[in-house]
C-alpha cells in the first residue's frame, strides 16, 4: 500500500484540525475518471474530505476517521480496492474535483436536481435535517429561515453547501450572509460574534456544540422552513461519482445497497452517533425521483 502525506497550507491544516503528516491521505491526487480495473490495478479510492464531523475529520492522532469514510473503505474493501486516500479539500471544490477527475468519490452530498446534471450519485443512505446555534438565551429570537428572510439578522453558512441554496431561494439577503470554508471557521465566526447564529446540517451542528462553551450558546429546537420554499429542509445524502465513472458507481452501489440490508452500514455509523432513522426506509423517495425534485 502506498504511505501518502497530507501537504497543505498552515492555515488549511489548522482549519482542518490535522497534523501534516497522516496515513492514508493522498499529497496530490489525479483520479482521471478511471476505470474500476484502473483503480483497483493501483490500489487506492481518491476520496475528497473536508474536516466535517462525524462524516470525516481527523482524530488526535492524525488519522482520517468518520462514519463516512468508514463506510467508503467498507465499500472499497468489497468491490476489491484496498485502500481509500483522502484528499483535504473544502466543501465548494468536491463536485468540481469530481467533475474534472481529480478524486474518485467524496464525502456524501445531499441529492440535488441540479447537481444530478453534473454528477452521478450512488444510492441515498443518509437522512439530515438542518439545526441552528445562537448565542446563549437566543437575544434576537430566531426560530427559522422566515427570520433571516424578514429582519436584519447575520447568518454563517459553509460555502457550497445545501443551506445557501434554501437562502437563495427563500429570499435572505447576499449582504446577511457569512460563507466559511468549514466548521472550524464556522464555529470560530459565532464565537467571535461575526453572525448572530449559524446553520448546518442537525449531526454536524449537534457536534459543532458539544465542542463549545455550552453556558454561551444554545441550539435552536424546530427549526423550522421557509414559508416561501417549496419541498422539505430534509434532505437525503449519496456518495457522489463523475457521470463517466459507471462501472465505479454501481459496483459502489451494489455493495452500499447489501450494507444497508444487513445493517452492516448502521453498525459502522452507530459510534458516531447515527441511529436507524437517519437512514432511507421503504417509504423513502428513489434516487430518480430526488434527482427529478
């Protein structure tokens, strides 16, 4: 197996929370759309990561751990690739990155109609609403979108992620809003009181607290929708692939499909605090029918 080391700027690697040396991430990364005989000839899946707890951060020991990286060398393990490199990256760059061959797969991402024209999705295996922090006794009572839409109230969001579709769309004003590269940004701007509140992804944010003073910030319980935005705050995630990776992508699919039926899947994600309803049921929507929106 190859020994890769992490390379990257000061400022990334302390944003990351990462040493600059650690095991199974890929200095500089080419994956060229490769065919699944290709990536398993040289041994190693290119997987984008971008320090998001739980999904895939590095532990104190240097090493890129996560309930989704965890999953992704699973499914690896199964369709004969031995290892998964990650490539450090912030969340805006992962489609990109897809699109141009520069990383086999990365974090999952929620299914979007927009981004099915870009990308290939493997099947949906995760379910995230979205959570909000503020400042302790919440001072400017925000409950939800309609009051980032409707009053002069500083919102941070990580850029390219879901939530700045929904500000986008339900009208919060460009100049309301604060765009990071990550969470450890994200958190450090509500810290310094750069935004009055931040929104992300329930397990993300739910994580994002447990790591600050709980006596000065507080969760917002219900957050709740848009009244002008159409469809659910709940979305549905998928490991994505470059459209030209087919063989990749349904040999992925077909292993992630057996995990879920097993529950093999669920007990990878267990530790880290997902339970059986973060997971897509029978009554859930088809990949098809997200992609269609």
């Amino acid at each position: 197996m190859m020994k890769a080391r992490l390379i990257m700027d000061r400022r990334r690697a302390l944003a990351l929370g990462a040493a600059t040396l650690a095991a199974g991430v890929a200095p500089r990364a080419w994956a060229q759309t490769d065919s699944l005989a290709r990536i398993r000839e040289r041994g190693y899946l290119l997987y984008g990561f971008n320090g998001e707890r739980p999904y895939n951060y590095m532990d104190a020991d240097g090493t890129l751990t996560g309930s989704e990286i965890d999953i992704a060398r699973a499914v690896a393990a199964k369709i004969g690739i031995e290892e998964v490199q990650g490539v450090a990256m912030n969340f805006d760059s992962f489609i990109p990155a897809i699109m141009a061959g520069r990383i086999d797969t990365c974090l999952p991402i929620f299914i979007r109609p927009a981004r099915c024209e870009r990308i290939a999705y493997a099947r949906p295996h995760l379910i995230e609403g979205q959570s909000a922090m503020v400042p302790a006794g919440n001072p400017k009572n925000i409950t939800g979108w309609d009051d980032l839409v409707q009053r002069d109230i500083n919102v941070g969001l990580i850029a390219g992620t879901t939530p700045n579709e929904i500000a986008s769309s339900a009208g919060v004003p460009e100049g309301n809003i604060t765009r990071f590269p990550d969470t450890v940004t994200l958190a450090a701007g509500l810290r310094a009181g750069r935004v009055d509140v931040i929104v992300e992804a329930s397990s993300t944010l739910r994580l994002i607290y447990e790591d600050m003073d709980q006596s000065a910030f507080d969760r917002v319980s219900g957050w709740s929708k848009p009244t002008d935005y159409e469809g659910s705050i709940t979305f549905y995630a998928a490991f994505p692939f470059a459209q030209g990776a087919g063989e990749l992508r349904d040999e992925f699919d077909a292993a992630l499909a057996g995990m879920l039926e097993s529950g093999e899947l669920q007990e990878i994600a267990a530790p880290y605090g997902f339970g059986p309803t973060d997971r897509p049921g029978p009554d859930s929507p088809t990949l098809e029918q997200l992609c269609t929106g």
